[in-house]
C-alpha cells in the first residue's frame, strides 16, 4: 500500500498578519508621515539622518532579539554602552592607543561583562531581570568612575567616521531624470541587495516544496519579494543623493546579514528558538541550556560595546550619561519587530524594523512640531499596541488549534 504524500500549498493567496504584520505598520506609518510632513521624511538627507541617529538602538535590537527569544531580558545595556564608550575614550584619547586596538579592547570589555552577567543568569540560576537590573546601575557606577563624572574627547577622525561619515562616491554620479545625482557604486550596491532578496526568496521556496511544506501562491510571492526590493532600491538612491551610504549602514547591513544566517541556519540559531519556545523539551533534546545562555549574554555584552563606540564617535565625546534609556529602546524594538512575551519567537529583520518604526515615529514627529510628551506618548501606545497584538494572534492560533 503506497503512502500518501500531502499537497504542497502553493496556490493559497493568504498574509500571516503576525509574520507580516510588522512590515505593513511600518508602511503605513511612514505613508503617514510622509503626508503628515509634506514628503520631509523621505528626503534623502531625512532618511540618511533616521538611519546614522538610530544606528547604535539597531546595534543593540539585534542582540536584544536574540536574548529575548531565549526567553530574558537585559535591562543593562544602556550602562553597557556608557561603560564601552568611556573605556574606549580612555584608550584613544587619554592613552593614544591606536584606534583599531583600542576597539578590540573595548568589544572584548564588553565580551567580559555579558560572560559575567551570562554566568549568573546560566550557572547560577539567578533570573536575568535582576542580574541585568544590577549591571545597570554597577556599569554606571563604572562609568562615573572612569570618566572622573565628565566627558572626555574629542575622538580620532577614522572613529568619527565610523559613526557620522559616508562612503566615497568611487565610480562618480550618474543621471537619474528628475531624481537628480546619484552615486553609481551606491546604485550596484542597491541592485546586488535587490538580487540577494530573490535569490534567498526563492531559494527559500523551492527548499518547502521539496520538503512538500505550504508556501505562498506565486503572486503573492512576486508581491511581497517586489515590495521588498522596491523599498531597499529606493532608500539605496535616496542615500546616494545625499552623501551616499553611511557607514554605519554598510555596518549594520553585515551585521544583520551574519546575524540573519547565524538564527535561521545554524544550529546555535536553533537551539536559542528551542530554550525560548520549550525549555524542559530543548533540554531533553540534548541541548545545552546553560551554555546558549552564556553565550547571548556574551554576544549582547560585544555588541553594546560596539553601539557604545559608535555612540560615543557620533558625539566625539564619553559621557557619564551616555545610553540612559538606551535599553527600554532596544527592549520596545524587539517587541514593535514581532519577539514574543514569552520568548521562541523572533527574527533579526523584525527587530530592524521596530528600531525603525520608533526612529520614523520620533523624526516625523519632530518634523510636525510636536512635543516631547506626545512622541513618548505615541511610542508606548505602539509598543503597547504591538504586544497585545502578539497575544491577541498567540490566543487565535491557540484556539483555532483545538
């Protein structure tokens, strides 16, 4: 007697809102803004300005994900940042030490301080809400005590750069009609981004049909890959208008890409989706549950180092209050880009675009004129918003299982 083999689902024209979701509110939101401040938001300057002032929140969002889908949280990464970058000043500034080294020092500080947060949260057993709430306030302390409570800069010009400057337009401008100038490096940039997005698309899908998993109906694959394509090719050009591409875009552009593969295709990507969505079965599978712990926290403490330098090169200055509230942005990203409460859930792309959705939210309120008050007002009812939304979807699911 044959075995019957299932349907692949490739004719079905549905959108999961709660994969989806994110990306359409950030659509709509800009949409919004861009009609809000007459087409401002989407200049070219605008855009660059969103990106290099966000920069350092998207460094950590992307550590941040992978801690929460492991299922914690780190409350103390905004004294990370502040430690880092006052650590950094002393070398550079105060010590002459050549910037490449001095950078290397620093990630490997914050290397050391995730491992001992890290250690406490896996092999002792402490929850991670109170070691990381007490590394916010020991890391600030620190802070204070290297830095003498007062700033130190100015920082070299390379690290400055690194945070605030923009690639050289090597191959010159190009015509674009009533675009105007553009950069054509940037351009083949954008266009070997654009081929990235169909090739992983579609290799993405042939690998569920051979596996007989249900995809999306060829149009609404065209449709979404396209809508993808169209927004990187566009922000590429607008960038190239101005100054070209950022740094530190081109930065988190090889982070999120290295980042992306390590969750999606790699074992340990696998295991910390296992710890956060199941923890007893992770554990009766053979996974090493205190060791994938250790090691997010490690990898969350040289990543906000990193921010921390960046931050500190976009001031030319290490501050004593440097990266207050940088953590609750970070946590709000996560969130806003799809991780669920209770961890097992998340991607890389999803907590890129919640930094972005509250960077869009703070410049396009700026633009309007709008107060302090409304802008924290407006973020919590859209963190507050993204949340229940995740819920609402988890009890749906939930119910149409049973």
């Amino acid at each position: 007697m044959s075995e019957k083999v299932a349907p692949v689902a490739g004719n079905r024209f549905h959108i999961d809102l709660r994969e989806s979701g994110i990306y359409i509110a950030f659509l709509a939101i800009i949409v919004l803004f861009s009609v809000l401040t007459d087409g401002a938001l989407l200049e070219p300057q605008n855009i660059s300005n969103i990106i290099v002032q966000n920069s350092y929140i998207l460094i950590l969002a992307i550590g941040m994900i992978l801690v929460i889908i492991a299922g914690h949280i780190d409350l103390s990464v905004g004294s990370v940042v502040a430690v880092s970058g006052a650590i950094a000043a002393v070398l550079m500034v105060n010590n002459d030490v050549p910037w490449p080294i001095a950078l290397l020092i620093t990630v490997a500080c914050g290397a050391l301080i995730g491992a001992w947060q890290g250690y406490w949260v896996a092999y002792f057993g402490i929850p991670a809400f109170i070691v990381t709430l007490a590394g916010m306030l020991v890391f600030r302390a620190l802070t204070l005590t290297v830095l003498g409570n007062q700033g130190i800069g100015p920082f070299p010009d390379t690290v400055r750069t690194m945070a605030n400057g923009f690639t050289n337009g090597f191959f010159g401008n190009i015509g674009l009609g009533a675009l105007g100038g553009a950069d054509l490096l940037s351009i083949l940039v954008g266009l070997v981004a654009v081929a990235g997005i169909v090739i992983s698309g579609w290799r993405t899908r042939s690998a569920r049909i051979s596996y007989r998993q249900g995809v999306d109906s060829l149009p609404l694959f065209i449709l979404k890959t396209g809508s993808a394509s169209a927004c990187v090719l566009f922000l590429v050009v607008q960038l190239a208008r101005f100054k070209n591409l950022p740094w530190v875009l081109v930065l988190l552009a090889v982070l999120v890409l290295g980042y992306t593969l390590v969750a999606g295709r790699t074992v340990f990507g696998r295991h910390i989706y296992a710890v956060g969505g199941n923890l007893q079965a992770a554990r009766l599978s053979g996974v090493d549950v205190r060791k994938v712990t250790f090691w997010i926290f490690v990898n969350m403490g040289m990543l906000a180092a990193l921010a921390g330098v960046i931050f500190a090169g976009r001031l030319n200055q290490a501050g004593p209050t440097a990266g207050n509230s940088f953590e609750l942005d970070a946590i709000a990203a996560a969130f806003i880009g799809g991780a669920a409460v209770q961890g097992g859930v998340g991607k890389v792309a999803g907590a890129i675009t919640g930094g972005l959705i509250m960077g869009v939210i703070n410049n396009g309120m700026s633009l309007i004129g709008s107060p302090s008050e409304q802008v924290m007002l407006v973020k919590g009812a859209v963190l507050l918003a993204a949340v229940a939304f995740d819920v609402w979807t988890k009890r749906r699911a939930d119910g149409s299982a049973q």
